[in-house]
C-alpha cells in the first residue's frame, strides 16, 4: 500500500480493528454482530456502527462481506499490529507492557510515520538466525546508505532552519502536542558540514498553570535521549541548545511533497517544584 492509499485509509481504534478480526474468522452469518460484540466485550451498538461506517469507506457491503479494499486495508492492519509489536519487544519493552504501547502507537500516529519507525523491527524478523550477524550489517549499512543519500544529495552544505513538533504517544483516540512541544524554540536548524550533520535545538523555558492550585509554573527541559538503531543515547546540553545527529533520525516525503524527518525520543523536565519523568514522544521536523 503506498502512501496515497495511507492517507485515505480509515484510522480505526485497536478495539475497532479487532472487530475487523474477528469478522474475518465468524463471516457472513445470522448474528454475527452480536458474536463479535460478546467476543470483544461491548455491546452490540459500537460494533454495528462502526461496520456502517466501513460499509460507507466501501471496506465492507451491505452484507458484511469484505470487499477488495476492504481486504487490502485488513491486510495493512495486520501487517501494522505484527510490526508494531517486533519494534516493541525490540525495544526491551516489558512484556505486560506492550499491549498498551501498541495501542498508543496505533491510535495515535501517522501510518506513514509509523511504518518507517518499525520498518528495522520488521527486516529483524524476517531475517534467519543462520544469517542474523550477516543481515544485521546490512540493515545497518542499509539504514546508513540512506541517511547518507539524504545528506549528501539532497541537503546542501551549511546551516538553515526547520519547523519541529513533537508529539505525545497518548493514551486517547487523539494525536496531541507534548509538554516537551514548549520547551524549544520551534524554529530549530539543520547544521550540514564536513564536521559532521546534525539538528540542533534550542531549549526554552516552559510556562504553565498548575491543575491543582492554579499557581503560575515556569522550568526546562532536563533531559533528551533519543533512538539510534534500537539504542537510547542522550543528548548532550550545552549553552540551551543540544544537537541529534541526523544519522539517528528517519526520512520521509510528506503529504505535500515536502521531505520530512522524525526521530524517537525520550525527555523529561523539571517544572515548578516537580519533576516531570520521562516520557516518549516522536519529534518531527520539516523544511
């Protein structure tokens, strides 16, 4: 599925998808909806409506029987679920807590984003163990080549300026703006020299208004680490500002046409008299 097909594809919950599943295995049958309801827990008004709308993005007729689309986007959700928990486990994530990762990752990230954080998890898998050391090496140098193509053919030497956002891996149905968003500059820089390529921030202060009191709160950040091939390192911060080596971080084109690059990071700050403790987000910055 390329990334056309991505951006119209329908966005449904874990809740939801299972609902598709499980359809999947009961087919077309006399009381089929109220199966799926009592297999996954809710009544059956929630399955019912959103099957409605399934029949209406044209997944599914009037009948409950998938369509071609609706397969192909099936299949995606699959594929999704499978990478998303290799790119987990990958990460060391407790067993107990991957199933709440998965659904925050899922829920509330772009799929085109998505499918290139897991892309390395996938390529993991499937590699044999015969062959693992040999594979590994080229899925480095795979990764390496193509940061490399990014950097010396399409960005020119020097320094220039880049839009940031950085997301919350939330617990809701909604993507949102992290505390961490207010804690830079969002205009930041991409330095590209012989020394080396990197993104560099620029840390401001954050403001806020405690929910317990309603007392004015102000404080940084404290900490940034980010993802390089499966590993966490931090960020060094010097002078307010802190660098990413753009060799961490994954290139895409986006919905405009533009380049777009994201990396995974975990930060914490300090703010008030709390400290807030580390939270993942995916930092996202275009030009």
């Amino acid at each position: 599925m390329n990334n056309q097909d991505n951006r119209n594809l329908l966005h449904p919950s874990m809740l939801q998808i299972q609902y598709l599943l499980e359809l999947e295995k009961v087919g077309k049958k006399r009381g089929s909806v109220a199966m799926i309801a009592d297999t996954c827990g809710v009544s059956h008004g929630p399955v019912s409506r959103f099957f409605k709308e399934c029949i209406g993005r044209g997944y599914l007729t009037e009948k409950y029987e998938f369509t071609t689309e609706g397969a192909h986007a099936l299949l995606t959700y699959k594929r999704l679920l499978r990478d998303v928990k290799t790119y987990l486990k990958a990460m060391n994530i407790p067993e107990k807590e991957i199933p709440e990762k998965m659904k925050q990752l899922i829920e509330n990230v772009d799929y085109d984003l998505l499918r290139t954080m897991v892309r390395n998890a996938r390529q993991t898998t499937e590699r044999t163990v015969e062959g693992k050391n040999e594979q590994e090496q080229k899925n480095s140098q795979g990764e390496k080549d193509s940061n490399a193509y990014f950097i010396e053919k399409i960005l020119e030497k020097g320094k220039f300026q880049v839009g940031i956002a950085i997301h919350q891996i939330s617990r809701n149905s909604e993507t949102r703006l992290s505390m961490a968003h207010q804690g830079f500059e969002h205009l930041a820089c991409i330095r590209n020299n012989t020394r080396g390529s990197w993104l560099e921030l620029t840390i401001c202060e954050i403001h806020g208004r405690s929910r317990i009191d309603g007392t004015e709160m102000s404080g940084h950040l404290s900490s940034l680490k980010y993802e390089k091939q499966g590993q966490l390192y931090e960020s060094v911060i010097k002078n307010g500002k802190l660098r990413i080596p753009l060799s961490a971080c994954h290139f895409f084109r986006g919905r405009m046409g533009n380049v777009k690059g994201a990396v995974h990071i975990t930060v914490a700050c300090n703010v008030g008299n709390a400290h807030m403790p580390e939270s993942t987000a995916v930092l996202t910055f275009w030009m």
